[in-house]
C-alpha cells in the first residue's frame, strides 16, 4: 500500500483502506469497524479541497490512526467534537555550513478534541458528581487552603471586570473535591511548553477556550479514577515536536570519523578522565490549542459554568 495517496483516491477507497487498517491491528469488532468507517467518511467527505489535498499528503498510517483514536472516543469530526490538523513535516540539512529546514510536502496527523466534547467526557466519569468551570475576575481574592489543598475566593466577582484566571472543579461521588485555579500568566506560561504555541490565540483573555481547556486538562490529572477513554484525550493532545529529520551527508560523516579519531585512549597508568553525568529532566509539552468557536455563558457569582 502506498503511503501516500491522491485526493481522489482517498475518497474512492476509503472502505478499503478502513478495512485493511482494522485488519492490521487485529480489530475485528464489527460495530467499531461500522463507527470507523462512519467517522472517516465524516473526515474525508467534509472537507474543501484545499484540506483534502492534505489529507491526501498525510502519511496513511498517521492518518487511518487519527481517525481510529476518534472512533475511539467515540468523537465526531461532523458535529466539531474532534478537529483534523495536519502538521507539515520538514527536514534538517546543512548548506553552507548553516542549518536548513525545508518542507518534504508530508503531514502528519493530529486529532484535536474539543473543549466541550472533554467537559462530557468528564461527566461520564462514573466518580463525577458535579463538574463546572469558572472565569475569576479583579477584585476576588483567591486563597488556597493549606490544610484542605482547595482554592477559596473572597469578594464579589463582577463579570464586567477584567478577567485575573480560571478556575474548575470536580466533586466526586464522596463528596472529595478536586480544583484548581490557574491565573492568566500562569496559563500562557503553561501553554508555551508547547513548540506550537500560538501568541495570539491568548491575546483574548476573557471567555477564550484557550485558557480554560489548560485548567481543565491539568485538573483532570489530579482526578482519581479517570477513564482509559478521557486519558487518552487529553495524552493524544500533549505530543511534542513533530517529525523532523536531519539529512546525512558525506562530508559531515567525515568530520564525525575525525571527532572520533581525536579523542585518543589513556596511556597505561594514565587516569581516565572523568565524565560528568547530566540528568536532563524532560518537562511535558502540550500541543497549541487551536482556534474553536464558543460561546460561553456567563452567570452570576463566579461566573460559573455548570453542567
């Protein structure tokens, strides 16, 4: 099977390709091979040519496998509940001595699950109780509470003032509360471990998606229980770099041999010299939101969202 395909091709053997896709990873349920084909049929049938021309450009593999993470989930590229992005995959090569990346005209896929779809899924957690978010605004004060680890707020939170943070919590069917408040500096601050962070999409700081979806993925991680489904949400969201390849050339594998050859083994009685060991701490990344239309209600108190 070729890895890549034409547009035309891939609206034509869409059936094929879902089945032998399902074959190769021994998925032979025929109710998830009927959900697979329905939401790749959504991908692919509801998109304008200039999208399917990337669809097309997306590796297969990557590709089949974002359609099957969906399906997974049970989320739906034709009611929004789960957006495509294909990302463009260059590589590395040296000219004139300098690093140059350059488009190889492949993408690799990235499945992006709506904030509101996730809310749902939090909802059907069978430990959850009550879940909502919150948009704090100047003048709360927020508190955390050293002996409970909760947030408390103090003062009237009036929704025609600027906004200082978010803020969401989960009540578990004990009655455990689980929050956390993160303000807007925090947030951007947070957001920018991801190599695709977009300034813009937090140039807008009251009622955007953008700030509130990172609360509500960082409180999912302190929330008991959470399902195989909803975990692989929010894991398939936090990937790093992109596919990037360097190129290697002759010349550079003659200067590799001549780094080698430099470094000369001790003479007898001679020490070892003594290498230092780095730990390097690799800190998680979250992919870029992208942009989504909302529109959030704002109710009274803390301008809190309820579901």
């Amino acid at each position: 099977m070729s890895e890549l395909i034409k547009a035309e091709g891939l609206q034509r053997d869409f059936l094929q390709l879902s089945k032998q896709h399902l074959q190769l990873r021994a998925s032979d349920n025929p109710e998830f091979e009927k959900a697979f084909v329905k939401t790749f049929s959504d991908l692919i049938f509801s998109q304008n040519d200039e999208m399917l021309e990337k669809l097309a450009k997306t590796k297969l593999a990557s590709l089949l496998n974002a359609v099957f993470k969906a399906t997974e989930v049970g989320a739906s590229f034709a009611k929004k509940e789960v957006s495509f992005i294909p990302f463009e995959i260059f590589k590395k090569e040296k000219k004139n001595g300098a690093d140059v990346k350059s488009g190889t005209g492949e993408y690799e896929a990235l499945v992006i699950f709506d904030i509101n779809f996730q809310k749902q899924q939090i909802l059907k957690l069978k430990n959850c109780k009550r879940f909502f978010t919150a948009e704090i605004h100047e003048g709360v004060k927020v508190v955390s509470d050293l002996m409970t680890g909760n947030f408390a707020f103090e003062g009237s939170n009036d929704v025609t003032k600027p906004t200082i943070g978010y803020y969401a919590a989960f009540i578990s069917q004990d009655d455990q509360k689980y929050d956390l408040f993160m303000s807007c500096a925090e947030i951007v601050d947070r957001a920018k471990f991801s190599p695709n962070f977009k300034k813009d999409n937090y140039s807008k700081v009251s009622g955007s998606i953008h700030y509130e979806k990172i609360v509500v993925r960082n409180l999912i991680k302190i929330i008991p229980r959470v399902s195989e489904e909803l975990s692989s949400i929010l894991g398939y969201e936090e990937v790093g770099e992109y596919t990037e390849y360097e190129e290697v050339r002759e010349n550079r594998l003659e200067e590799a041999k001549k780094e080698l050859a430099a470094k000369k083994e001790p003479e007898k009685g001679e020490e070892k010299p003594f290498k230092k060991v780095v730990k390097v701490e690799m800190q998680e990344s979250e992919t870029a939101e992208k942009a989504e239309k909302t529109a959030p209600e704002k109710a009274a108190g803390f301008d809190t969202k309820f579901f």
